[in-house]
C-alpha cells in the first residue's frame, strides 16, 4: 500500500507541472552552447523522451542499445536543420506529445520489435523534438553552440536512459516499466496543456 501512494503522489506531482512544458533555456539573444546544454534538462518533455528511449533501448537490448538512441540523436539534428531552414512539420508540440506516449507505452510494456522499426519509430518522433529545437535556432545569436549544446545534453541523456534501463533490467523489471507508465501520463497530460 505504501509503494502504491508513492506512485500515486509521484504521478501526481508529474503531472502537475503540465503548464511548464515550455521551452526555456535560450531566452537571451546571446544563447549559446550551455544555453543549448541546458534547454533538454529544463523542458520535461524534452528529457523525458531523451531517457525513455535510453531505457527502451536497454529492454529491446542488442544491437538496439547503440541504434535506437543514434536514431534519435541524428534524425533529431536533420529535424533541427529543416527547421532552421524553414521547413517544420505542422503540430510540432503533438508530436512530442505523441512520442512520450508512444514510446512511454513500448517501455511501458517492454515492447521487442526488429531493430529497423524500433529506429524508424524513435527517428520519426525524434523529427518533431528536432524541429521544435531548430525553430527557435534562428533567434539565437549562436545557433550552432546552441545546437552542439543540446545534442551533447541529448548524448547524455540517452545514455543515462540506457543506464537506468540497464540497473532496471538486472535489479527490479518493474523500475524500467514504473518509468515508461510516468512518460505515458506525462504526455497524456501534455496533449492536454
């Protein structure tokens, strides 16, 4: 019963903070490299999602702990530069919000599939996360320390995901899944904010 409130109170408070999915951390005109290694670690949806492929990568194991999050790291680049070259996908923020709930459901559920999809599928979200960076690169003074930040941020990220997906896997199953039902009601929660 004390493990259940825990969870219960944790998601609660995860989901209280649904207003501040915005995206700081490139506020000033002179935003550069910590800026950009900053904005995944202070927009929950970006870091988020930055983990939970990590941990889904962990699960799937394999070849995937190396695939799946450079999947993410390079398509998210290409969506940052078609942003910033004018081209972005409509409904940017949906699709972040769809990728938290889709991939918080495959680890979640610890989903397996080909190595091919799990990369297609993570490489089609990353785009939006992508696009939502280079969007706002163009109002920065230093794009491109702005975007070296957030990919070593990313970097990082993925491969704490990978970490905690790892302990998970050899300690307790149900962390990597208690993580993946937290990224789930997250973007729940976000697709209504």
């Amino acid at each position: 019963m004390r493990k259940l409130s825990s969870l219960g109170l944790s998601l609660g408070l995860l989901l209280s903070t649904a207003p501040a999915f915005a995206h700081p951390g490139h506020d000033l005109a002179d935003a550069g490299f910590i800026a950009g290694l900053l904005h995944p670690l202070l927009g929950i949806d970006h870091l988020l999602a930055m983990l939970v492929v990590g941990i889904w990568a962990a699960q799937i194991g394999g070849r995937a702990r190396v695939w799946v999050p450079m999947s993410f790291l390079t398509v998210m680049a290409f969506g940052a530069c078609c942003a910033f070259n004018g081209y972005t996908p409509p409904r940017i923020e949906a699709g972040i919000a769809a990728s938290l709930m889709v991939l918080g459901l495959f680890c979640a559920n610890a989903w397996r599939m080909r190595l091919s999809t799990a990369m297609g599928i993570t490489g089609a979200f990353a785009f939006y996360h992508g696009a939502a960076h280079g969007s706002e690169l163009p109002l920065l003074a230093q794009p491109l320390a702005f975007a070296s930040g957030f990919l070593v941020s990313t970097t990082v990220l993925h491969l704490t995901g990978l970490l905690i997906g790892t302990l998970a896997l050899r300690h307790s199953h149900w962390l990597a899944r208690l993580c993946g039902v937290a990224v789930l009601a997250t973007g729940v929660a976000y697709s209504f904010a």
